[in-house]
C-alpha cells in the first residue's frame, strides 16, 4: 500500500476489534481522514499516548481499501490544561463534532485545520463561555460558505447606518424593521458589529473587544437557531 505523511487533530475515536481503534482526523492536506490504529488499545502499543483526543500529532499512514492504517504516530501537542476541566473538555468535544460534521473526506482544508487548532489552544490556555462558543460557529460558518447576511437587510438590501435590523435565522442574516417577521429575532446594532468581527478575526483579536463577552452571551442562542436551521444539526454543547 503506498504511504502518505501529514498532521492531524484527532476528532473522534471508535473502539474497533479487541484492540484495534478508528481515529477520525482532521488534516490540513487531505481534509477529514477515518483510519485504523492497529493494537492502539494494547498496553506495549507504540501508538498508545499519541492518538489522544484533540491532540495535534505527525503521522504516517498506509493507504487501504475501505480505511487507511496508521502505521506510525508521534504527538506534537496535547491540550493538558483543558483535558483536566470537565466544561473545558465539552468545549472541545462541540469543536471536535462540528469540524467533524462539516470537513470534506479527501480534499484539502487548511484553512478550517487551522481554526480548529486555534480554537483548542485558545480553549487551552483558559478562554471559556459563550465568547469562544460563538467565535468557533461563527467563522467555521464563514469558512463553510454559511456565513449570515450582516451587513444589509436579506430581504430588501436595506444597508444603512440609521437603520434597525432584527436577526431572521431562516432566512439567513439580518432584516430591517419593515421586513422583520414571525421567525426575526431582536439583535442590537453592538452585536452585529461583534458578529462581522467574529466572522473574521482570530480569538486574539476577539478577546481583547470591551464587553465582547455579554454580547456574545446575549446572541449566542440566535447563532445556535442559525447554525441549525441552515445545517441541520445541533450546535450545541452536550
């Protein structure tokens, strides 16, 4: 079988065989990667302590039929810090599952790679609540294609500064007052501004905004409606 090399975060892990595991990963050069870990759950596995969940790790893998075989592993980063904070760890379980729910099998994506190892060292380093939560949705979105309508009402094309908008999940971003209907929901002109900032800003930049948190806090559940409206699948933490 011919052999490949990359990195990978792994996103998921299935119990295979007696001591076998799937590991799902994803990759900045072939995208989402399902491949078997042969004997990882044996105690002299060479493999064992580098396939961890949501650790960053260099690999080698064997291309097979159905799913590729790591042959060798060596890992790079492990987020130790969140490992040992149960809600710090449901962060990174929602991050894990919605690049898993939106990666493409086969195609290159180092774009969305790079914002899922952002997210986790972030959350690594402390960062936690509503902020983060919706930093992650809303860019992966924009990485996506999904990103929502905020600058101009979706209806209309009202687009001005005066204006008053409310946020209509169904249809995709924001709505001014004469096309606001039974689905618009409330959003303050602050929020919106912090949503176009979200969408494009690394966390960094996105923690140092005053009063970020209570506005993320107050429109995280508009994004949630969002997200699964227009993905079909929860958004939210478990």
């Amino acid at each position: 079988m011919p052999n490949y090399q990359t990195n990978g975060i792994i996103i998921g892990r299935t119990n295979f065989g007696e001591a076998d595991r799937i590991v799902r990963l994803l990759t900045p050069d072939h995208g989402k990667v399902s491949a078997v870990a042969k004997g990882v759950r044996k105690i002299k596995s060479r493999l064992a302590g580098h396939l961890e969940l949501f650790g960053d790790a260099d690999l080698s893998l064997a291309t097979g039929r159905n799913l590729d075989v790591i042959t060798a592993a060596r890992l790079r980063w492990y987020p130790h810090a969140l490992a040992a904070d149960y809600e710090q760890v449901n962060l990174a379980y929602l991050f894990g599952r919605l690049a898993d729910r939106t990666a493409q099998e086969r195609t290159p994506q180092p774009e969305l790679f790079a914002h899922l190892s952002e997210a986790l060292h972030a959350a690594d380093a402390g960062a936690r609540g509503p902020l983060i939560e919706l930093w992650f949705k809303l860019r992966l979105l924009n990485l996506i294609g999904y990103r929502p309508e905020l600058t101009a009402c979706i209806v209309c094309g009202t687009h001005a500064g005066s204006a008053t908008y409310a946020f209509d999940a169904p249809r995709g971003g924001l709505v001014c007052t004469n096309d606001a209907g039974a689905t618009s929901r409330p959003i303050s002109t602050e929020a919106v501004k912090l949503w176009r900032l979200l969408c494009d800003y690394p966390y960094t930049t996105i923690a140092r905004i005053a009063g970020a948190a209570d506005l993320a806090a107050a429109t995280l559940p508009l994004g949630d409606e969002f997200y699964e409206h227009h993905l079909g699948h929860s958004a939210r933490t478990q």
